[in-house]
C-alpha cells in the first residue's frame, strides 16, 4: 500500500524539478528574512540567482547544531513568530536546547510523512498503535500521534515509562502497531513474563522503532520477544522529528520523503560527496519548511545513500541503517569504534541479552576498553567454568571486530541501568 503515490513513486526527473523549484524557492526565502545565511552566502560569494537546479546545492554553506545554538532560540527562522503554533526543542544536555518552531504547513507536512512511513510499516486506518514514543519537547510522541490521525488509525497516547501499565494496556485495548525506541522495546519483552504475561498475550503485529541507532541483530530479537515485524523510522528534531524515512516490507533501507527534504553523503573529514552505498555522514536540506528551513544541515549520522527503484514501488532514495555518529564515533589507541559494532556481537551469543555500556577509561597514557553485559535472564551456568567460556568467546569476538583488545564482564540480569528514552550505551571516563 502506498499512502502518497504521487510523491512516493515518482520519476526521476519529474523529482528533481520538484526539488529544484523548491530549493530555489527556500534559498531565497532564507536569503531575504535570515541574516546569518545571508551573511554566509555573502562570504562565499553565493546569491539566490546562482541556484537554479537540485545540482547547485553544493554551492550553499552548510549549517550545524552549534549554529542552532549560537542562534537560538529563533535566530534562524524564516518566518514571523505570530506564524508559529508549536514549538519542540532538543534535551540541550551537551549545551544549550535547540529550538525548533512550526506553522501550521508545518504541521501538516510533519503529519504526512509520518503517516507515510505508518502506511510504509503496513499500517492502515483498521490499526491501534500504541504510542510509548515520550510526549511533550521530544517530537516523537506528537510526532507518531498526529502521523497515526492523518492515517485515520486509533492512537493509545501512553508516552513513555510505566512498563506494567504499558503491557497491561497492550493486553487490555489489543493495539496491533507499537511505536517506542528499540531499546525501550527490549525492555518491554523483558518485563513479559514478571508480569505474567507472554508474547501470545498480545495482538501486535508491527513495531515503529526509531530514535536511536540499533542493528539488524537486535531488530532478531525485539521480533522474537514481542511476536512482530519490527520497522525502522528515522528523524531528527532539528529537520522535522520522525518521518524523514522509513523501512518498507523489504527491509533494505528508508525510504527518505524526498519532496521535503534533500540528502546528501558527504565524507565527514572532506565534505565531498561520496558514491552511491558509501557510508558517510547524512545531511540533509529542507524544502518546504516555513519556520525554520535549514540548508545543508550536518546530522553526525552515518549512513549511505542507493538510489533505485524498490520492490515496494517506491523510487525515493534509500538510507542505509545509522550505523552511529561521527561525533559519538569512539576514538581508542588510534582505532575508531562504534557501539553498534559491539552491539552486533554480543546479539551473536546467546547466552547474554542486549543491555550493555561500553566503559573507556585510561590508565596513564593507555586507552582502555570495557563491555559490561548483562547474562541473559533464561541462562544458567552449571559451573562457573561455563562463564569463562562465554566471557572469552565475547572478549575473541569484540578483540576480533573492533582490532583492539577489550576486557569483558559479565553482569547479572537486571543491574545495568535500562532506559526508558534513548539508550545510553557509553560511559567514556577519560573526558570526566
């Protein structure tokens, strides 16, 4: 099923000047009411004259979250505050929160791409999706309800936290689609049975997981706790929240709402482009944004870009999964490293579950290394031989992926602290 035909399944060409006429159109809106692109334009030597196809955008600046800091709160919107009719904003846990303002048009494409990416997942107007996505400054609660309403579908509006409620709800009112973070989904098919209940308790079908980087592995996982399909949507508060992309049922990338917003792959040391299914860092132009349209914006996603036609029938570009972020990348004795590489390991055995933090600290001039995982809750050694076994065969494992050497604990179930948001996966001592 396809929610938009026209935009989603369009040709090449017809897509492009689309993209050209709306990007010409945002540039000079830009130029003519924000100062800080026009004074960058203006230092480049750069006018709105000189964008006339989807081509020159690498003629434009580029824009970064320290720019959303430095001109916040509204110092980079378009259009008059009397326009605005919401406003979400960032944790500002590394600095300052970035403020992200919407018109009305605003919210109306914000709902269309979500409901896209509902429909993209299998989602119809028949589904009740249960939202533990959080509500308030955060987009994705918000985000998942007004996307589920376009669509027509029924919405338990839960947020996030109180898992007995949660699973009591999801019992009770029978919701078919389940929208929250992945970790959070872990979390939730842990807690089944202490709360005496099972996967066949419940009439899900499909998971709408995003927020976080997670890998093919634990996606295995969430699908054999909760008994569904687990699909990935991808968002960022600073372009729109959730519904920039989304899986389809071929799980082989997210489908990016390329009538809104226009990606771009870039070497994260270089800023060039990279060739189609390189990994890069994701960066991403707005289109048709009102408040706060954003030119070339540097996520510090890494991901890769394929453009083809899909099974679906769609013939927007696909992203690859987020394998991390270039700013979140762990630099150790000259080796770079990436929680979602260690993540896919310890899904690869058994014996232990999906929490874990990966603990960098430095004893003189050395860079060291710990996992710490927890033993997965159904798993009982019958001698404490049988954990040497399995702390060795994760140590050769991680030693192999990462080329460094790590040193591996294993935790008892339930005491490394879950989160009920995003999942915080390290703790790197050295910068304490």
């Amino acid at each position: 099923m396809i929610w938009n035909e026209t935009a989603e399944c369009m040709e090449l060409a017809q897509r492009r000047e689309l993209q050209s006429r709306r990007l010409k159109d945002t540039v000079a809106r830009v130029y003519q009411n924000v100062e800080f692109y026009r004074k960058k334009m203006q230092e480049i030597g750069v006018e709105p004259g000189d964008i006339q196809t989807i081509d020159d955008i690498v003629k434009l600046p580029f824009t970064t979250k320290q720019d959303l800091r430095d001109n916040y709160p509204f110092g980079l919107c378009a259009a008059p505050e009397s326009q605005f009719v919401r406003i979400h904003a960032s944790s500002g846990t590394t600095g300052k929160p970035t403020a992200v303002p919407y018109t009305r048009k605003d919210l109306e494409t914000f709902s269309e791409c979500v409901a896209r990416c509902i429909c993209s997942a299998g989602g119809t107007r028949k589904d009740i999706i249960q939202i533990a996505y959080g509500y308030g400054l955060f987009t994705g609660g918000l985000g998942l309800h007004d996307g589920a309403t376009k669509l027509g579908a029924g919405v338990i509006p839960i947020s996030g936290g109180n898992t007995r409620n949660q699973l009591t709800l999801m019992k009770d009112f029978k919701p078919t689609i389940l929208a929250c973070t992945p970790s959070y989904a872990m979390f939730l098919a842990e807690s089944l049975a202490e709360n005496g209940m099972s996967k066949e308790d419940l009439s899900l079908k499909v998971g709408i997981f995003g927020a976080e980087p997670w890998s093919k592995e634990m996606r295995k996982k969430i699908e054999e706790g909760l008994g569904l399909t687990a699909y990935d949507i991808y968002g960022l508060s600073e372009i729109m929240g959730p519904g920039v992309s989304a899986s389809c049922n071929q799980q082989d990338g997210l489908h990016v709402a390329e009538d809104h917003f226009y990606p771009e792959i870039l070497n994260p040391d270089t800023l060039e482009a990279v060739s189609d299914g390189t990994v890069g860092e994701l960066v991403f132009t707005h289109l048709t944004k009102e408040a706060m349209p954003l030119l070339r914006y540097r996520t510090r996603d890494l991901s890769s870009i394929t453009r083809s036609t899909c099974q679906c029938g769609r013939t927007t570009a696909k992203m690859g999964r987020i394998l991390g972020r270039s700013d979140d990348m762990l630099i150790i004795r000259g080796v770079n490293v990436f929680p979602s590489q260690v993540e896919s390991v310890l899904l690869e055995v058994p014996e232990v579950s999906a929490n874990y933090v990966i603990i960098v600290d430095r004893q003189g001039t050395m860079d060291t290394v710990e996992v710490k995982v927890e033993l997965d809750e159904k798993y009982v050694p019958d001698e404490m031989g049988e954990l040497e076994n399995i702390r060795e065969k994760i140590r050769h494992k991680l030693n192999s992926v990462l080329r460094i050497g790590v040193k591996v604990t294993l935790a008892e179930h339930k005491t490394i602290q879950r989160s009920e948001g995003k999942a915080k996966r390290v703790l790197d001592k050295r910068h304490i």
